[in-house]
C-alpha cells in the first residue's frame, strides 16, 4: 500500500472518531438540556383543605407574612378551593363544629400542591405532589 493510502486511511479513522465523539458530546448535552426543563418554576405552592370528618369544619388559614385566611362550613366530603401561598409556614387552626380546635403547621415549598386533610377520626393529616 502506498504512502498516500495510509495516510488518506488514518485522515477517515480520525475524522469518524471525531464525529463519534461529536455525537455522544451532543447527545449528552440534550440529556442534560432535557432533564433541567420541568414545568414548574419557582411557582408559588397551591393549598386546600379536604373534609373526611363526620362534621363540617371551619378553618383560619395564618399564613407566612401573618395574613389571614377564613374558609367557612367545609361540609363532611367536602374540599375547600385551591387557594396559592408564598412558601413558609402556614398554620391551618381547624374548628371542628363541637368546637374543638385541630391545630396543623406545614411549611410549603415552591411547586408543590398540598392537601390538608380532616380524616374521620378527627386527626389531620397532609400529602403534598410535586407539580410538574
């Protein structure tokens, strides 16, 4: 073989292995592109309250800049609106309607949405699901 093939031979390996490391380097760069996108950015988290009680409830919703909140007569099997909050501390006092007062404090992040639940004992308990 002469002088000329060779080196024309080892001009194509070097440029295939250029462009194979071109490819894998772009693809990399979409993953990475690809899994920094989400849907959510830097919103404000979403709240409601869900009555699973026997009775209705009332609830003072204190949220973190010290407003707050009355959500009035949330029937047994009923769900308050989704209301939006800065993230923080939100204190929910809920009043049961013997007078009994639930007391919950949940500390909400961004893109987040909580459910603040009155279950049928009485107790409460929260979930949150990150928004996408």
């Amino acid at each position: 073989m002469s002088k000329d093939v060779v080196t024309i031979n080892n001009f194509k390996l070097q440029i295939m292995n250029l462009l194979k490391k071109t490819a894998v380097l772009l693809l990399m760069s979409a993953i990475v592109f690809l899994q920094s996108c989400s849907g959510c950015d830097n919103e404000n988290p979403t709240a409601k309250v869900s009555n699973l009680g026997t009775d209705e409830v009332s609830v003072q919703v204190k949220t973190t800049g010290g407003n707050t909140e009355n959500l009035n007569n949330i029937a047994p099997n009923g769900t308050s609106a989704t209301t939006s909050y800065a993230p923080g501390e939100i204190t929910y006092t809920i009043v049961l309607k013997g007078g009994e007062e639930l007391v919950e404090v949940v500390t909400l992040d961004y893109c987040e949405d909580y459910t603040i639940t009155v279950n049928s004992d009485n107790t409460i308990s929260t979930t949150s699901n990150p928004r996408d």
